[in-house]
C-alpha cells in the first residue's frame, strides 16, 4: 500500500494485522506524527507504543528516540510513571549510540516529569545531569535547553537569580542558533518573573507569549504559559482575569488533547472557586483532581480545599489526612509559596480546633515566601497569623519564652 493513497494509521492496522512488524513500526510512527499535528496526543501515545512493540533489530538510537517520543506522549496524557519509566529506558541506548545529545535531552525530558511528580531533587539532579554532559564539548543547543529546564525549577521556587542565570544562557544560545522555541520560552519566564516580583505590566507579555507558541503549534510550551499564569493570577488575587484565562486555557487543553495541563489548571480553579467564597465548586474540582490520574504537584491546592472547607463548616468529625497529605506533598515540593500556603492551613485549624502544632511555630522564614512574592496582603496575614499562633505555643507552654519570633518580615 502507498501512504499516499491510504492513512497511516490505516495502513498501520493493518500491518499488524499481517503482522508484518517491520511496516507496522514505521507507519505506526508515521501515524503518531500526523496525530500531533491533529492534536491528538492519546492517539499518537497509542501509535508510538504499537511502533515501539513491533521495532525490531533497530540499532540502539533509534529505539532510544523511540522510548523518549513515547514517553513524552506519556507525559502529555498525565501517565507520568509511565514516561519516567520509558525516557529513562532509554538513557543506556543513547550511551551505545554514543549520542551526548540524545542522551541530554532524555535526562532534560525527566527533569520536567520528576519535578511534576512532585519530586524535586530527582528533577534537579537530571537537569543538573543533562547540562553537564553536554557542557564541553557538546551541543550548544542542547545545552540550552538543559539550562532552561534547570532555569524553570529554579524559577518555580522563587530562586529567581539562579532561574535569570540559567535563562541568560539559554536566550543567547538560542539567539546563536535561531531556535524559535528556546527563545520564546527563555522570554516567558523572564516575563513570568518579572509578573511574580510585582511588575503588572509583564503580564501582556506573558499574553502574547502565549498567542505566538499557539501560532507556532508549540503545544506543550502553550499550555505551560496558560497554566503559569492562572496560577500567578489567582496568587495575586487578580480573580477575574484568572477566570477569564482558565475558560480560555481549559478549553485549549480540550482542542489540543493535554490531559496533564487539564489536570493542573483545574487544580487551580479549585483555587480560585475556594478563594471567592464558591465552596461547593472548589470542593468538585477538588475532587476530579485527587481522583484522577495526572500530576502530584497539581494536587495541593485540592488537598487544601478539601481539609480547610470542611472545617470552615463547622463539621466537627473532618478529617485531618488532607492537611497531612499536604505537608508532606510541600516538603517534597519545597518552594516557598507553596509550603506557605500549607502552614497558613495548618495555623487556621490550629484557631478553629485549639489543637497545637508545632510545625506552624517552628519553620522558620527562610522556607517561605518572599517579602516580594506576597504583596502587602499577604504578608500582613502571614506575619499576623505566625504571631498568633507563637504566642498560642507559649501559652500552652510548648515553646520556650525565648523562642524567636520566625515570621518578621516588613512590606516594602
């Protein structure tokens, strides 16, 4: 049959049909490109695993390219064990193929999948891991994306010297190399952190960044853009706009088939609707998130949701294993704004039960927020609430008097 008279996803059925393997692999990843460009990423998931499972006597690189298509597939369809596994597969094929670069991007694409596993430092060590081998000499351009991965989980925890460094070399690198994606993608988070350190006016950019990598059909680096704004939106209490922007981003998620961005977005949204009073809301959205498969990190804001609506009703018999849940997810995470979004939690429940806890008391300041990340707002609740419940401690005599106050910040 002639692809060019036939579909490859039909002329794929029916090679494995005949089971004849080796024409069954190249249209199955024939029909696994033209899905993504459809916008179909289940699909073509779906034709790069039936690719992979009839590549037979493929020399080590190019089942290793093989594993790393699927698994990035994976990803975007919330199966992040499965593409953890798959990418990481493929790290000793690229070592036989004695390809740095392919073995680079392989540890660059865990980085991302680790980190939205709520796994921080196996993120990092791989970011880490795909610049160094690279580094010299290598690939300039893989080097750049390594850098701008390393630079989005500094960025993603509020270290925002080491995330401006990492992006610095990747902008001129990927002005060096006239790579379209790399560039917008280094100008996103300088524009996002420029938003985060309170400068309005980097939110159109952030806007338009946005509008180019639809153009573009730079799926993944779209909807990332989408999902760090909402969630900036709602952290700054910019309500509508971050209404407006998840109506806008869910519904791309939906047209584009990106179950893992769907999954985060929707996480925020519980946010939004619990930040606004709509309580019923936020616990639904809660709800699809912790029950359906896609990535841990998303799910802390529904854990909150779920522990704190509960107690804010007045129901004397809610569970505490959300609260749980939550801290132990922020430890993992450890960024500052979300493990004090999770003290925040625990000091309300503290008020509303009279029950101590210590953690509240004890951590100290320098795994929060920063002064800059917060507004005035959010530090006077943060400052104010810290106080109170030292001071509960003392009362309860399980701080010594002298115990330092740990939250004493001024807005600036």
């Amino acid at each position: 049959m002639n692809m060019g008279l036939c579909s490859p996803a039909v002329l794929a059925h029916h090679a494995v049909g005949a089971r004849d393997a080796v024409r069954a692999a190249r249209y199955a990843k024939a029909a696994a490109r033209e899905a993504i460009r459809a916008g179909s990423h289940t699909e073509a998931a779906a034709f790069s695993q039936t690719a992979l499972d009839h590549l037979e006597g493929a020399p080590p690189g190019e089942r290793a390219e093989l594993l790393h298509q699927l698994g990035y597939e994976q990803y975007m369809t919330s199966r992040l064990k499965d593409a953890i596994a798959d990418v990481s597969a493929s790290f000793p094929l690229w070592e036989q193929a004695g390809d740095a670069a392919g073995l680079s991007a392989a540890h660059e694409a865990v980085a991302i999948f680790e980190y939205y596993n709520a796994r921080r430092r196996d993120a990092e060590a791989h970011a880490d891991q795909a610049a160094s081998i690279v580094r010299e000499p290598g690939p300039e351009l893989t080097y750049g994306l390594a850098r701008a991965t390393r630079g989005y989980l500094a960025y993603m925890r509020s270290d925002f010297e080491l995330a401006m460094s990492c992006y610095g070399d990747a902008g001129r690198i990927a002005e060096r190399e006239r790579h379209g994606e790399l560039a917008l993608r280094t100008r996103f988070v300088q524009a996002a952190a420029a938003l985060a350190g309170g400068d309005e006016e980097a939110r159109p950019r952030l806007t338009e960044h946005i509008e180019a990598a639809r153009a573009h059909e730079w799926d993944e680096l779209a909807s990332t853009g989408y999902s760090n704004l909402a969630n900036l939106d709602v952290e700054q209490r910019r309500f509508r706009a971050a209404e407006h922007l998840l109506e806008e981003s869910l519904r791309f998620t939906m047209e584009r088939d990106i179950p893992i961005c769907r999954h985060w977005q929707t996480g925020v949204r519980s946010r939004l609707h619990f930040s606004n009073g709509h309580w019923s809301a936020a616990l639904e959205d809660a709800e699809l998130v912790l029950e359906s498969e896609g990535m841990p990190l998303a799910t802390l804001w529904p854990l909150l949701v779920t522990a704190l609506v509960p107690l804010r009703r007045g129901d004397e018999n809610a569970s505490t294993a959300p609260f749980e849940a939550a801290w132990e997810l922020a430890d993992r995470i450890d960024e500052p704004l979300r493990r004090l979004a999770v003290l925040s939690a625990l000091a309300e429940r503290m008020w509303m039960t009279e029950l101590p806890d210590v953690r509240v008391a004890r951590t100290s300041s320098s795994r929060c927020a920063r002064p800059a990340q917060l507004g005035s707002e959010g530090l006077h609740i943060g400052r104010q609430s810290l106080r109170v419940v030292k001071q509960q401690h003392l009362c309860l005599g399980l701080l010594p008097p002298n115990e330092p106050l740990l939250w004493n910040v001024r807005p600036r």
